[in-house]
C-alpha cells in the first residue's frame, strides 16, 4: 500500500525522496522499453536497407554487363571509321554526305575509340565515381552531338541506325543515373579506404 502512495506521488510530481527514486525508475523503465522499441526499428531499417543494397549491387553488375557491351560496340564503329569513310556517310551523316571525308573519319574514329576505353575502364571500376561521370558523360556528349546534328545542322537523318545509337545512349544515361544514386548513398566510398 505504501508502495502504490508513494507510485501515485511520484507519477503527481510531489514526494519525498523515496519516491523521486520510483519516478526516476518509472522513467528508466520507459526508457528501456522506448529503447527496445527503437532497436527493433533500427533492425527492420537496417534489413531493408541491406535489401536495397543488395538490389542496387544486383543492378550495378548488370549495369557493368552493359558498359561492356557498348564498349564493343563503339570499338566496332571505331574500327569501321579507320578502315573506311563511306561508314559514316552511308549510315551517320545520311543527309549531307558529301561533308564527309577521310579525315573527319579518323577523327570520329578516335572519339569512338576514347569512349570505349572510358566505358571500359568503368565497368571494371565502376565504383570510381569520378570514372562514373566521366563515362556518364560521354554518352550525353554523343547524344547531344548526334542531336545536334539532326535538328540543328540537319547532317543526320532519323534513320533506323541513328534511332538506335540515340535508343542505346538514353538507356545507358538512365541506368547511370539510377546507379549514381546507389554510389552517392554509399557510406564509404573505396577511394576513401585507399587514402
């Protein structure tokens, strides 16, 4: 009975201090219990974020799979501009073909061959975000490069070849964004480890 009286004067604020202890304990027990509370959470959280983690390095693979495939295939365009110029103005520069000549085509040719070596490079690292942007922004240079071609200088026409060189760089600067946002929610980037 004296243990309820002095519990209820302690929860009304007086007492003596008997029962500042029993406050002090009502309040430790809240506390325990808030704090059981919240290491629950901080598990759910903590398994969710696992999940999405584990998703996001699921989806950086495949993204390393597709770098590796443009690499190729930019390696192929590459190739196809050093051995002959007609490639570029019987599939690229359709509209305007006699702007076209050999060296243009070596040029193209080194531009393709540099992109490929980036996109390489960054499927092999591609937790190297300055590699990431920098191979994020090599497909934004050639979109715009191309568009710029085909709505301002009017050189490209909207051909199947060209429809598809535009589909690949949307799809590849939409997968490299998503995975950006994977590598600015790192922790710790692998760069820091190495200093």
């Amino acid at each position: 009975m004296a243990t309820n009286q002095s519990w209820s004067r302690a929860e009304s604020g007086g007492g003596d201090k008997g029962s500042g202890r029993l406050r002090s304990g009502a309040v430790l027990g809240q506390s325990l219990c808030c704090c059981c509370f919240c290491a629950e959470s901080t598990l759910a959280r903590q398994k969710a974020l696992s999940g999405w983690r584990g998703a996001m390095s699921r989806f950086l693979n495949v993204l390393r799979s597709w770098l590796v495939m443009t690499s190729v295939i930019t390696v192929g365009h590459s190739l196809q501009s050093f051995r002959d110029h007609t490639f570029l103005y019987e599939k690229i520069y359709t509209s305007k073909p006699d702007l076209v000549n050999g060296l243009q085509s070596l040029t193209f040719g080194v531009w393709m061959l540099l992109s490929s070596v980036v996109r390489g490079l960054c499927a092999i690292d591609i937790h190297n975000k300055m590699l990431y942007y920098i191979t994020l922004w090599t497909f934004f240079i050639g979109m715009g490069h191309f568009l710029f071609e085909m709505f301002v200088f009017g050189t490209v026409a909207p051909t199947i070849f060209m429809l598809a060189i535009l589909t690949v760089a949307s799809i590849s600067i939409l997968g490299m964004l998503v995975g950006l946002r994977h590598l600015e929610a790192e922790p710790g980037s692998r760069q820091k480890k190495r200093n």
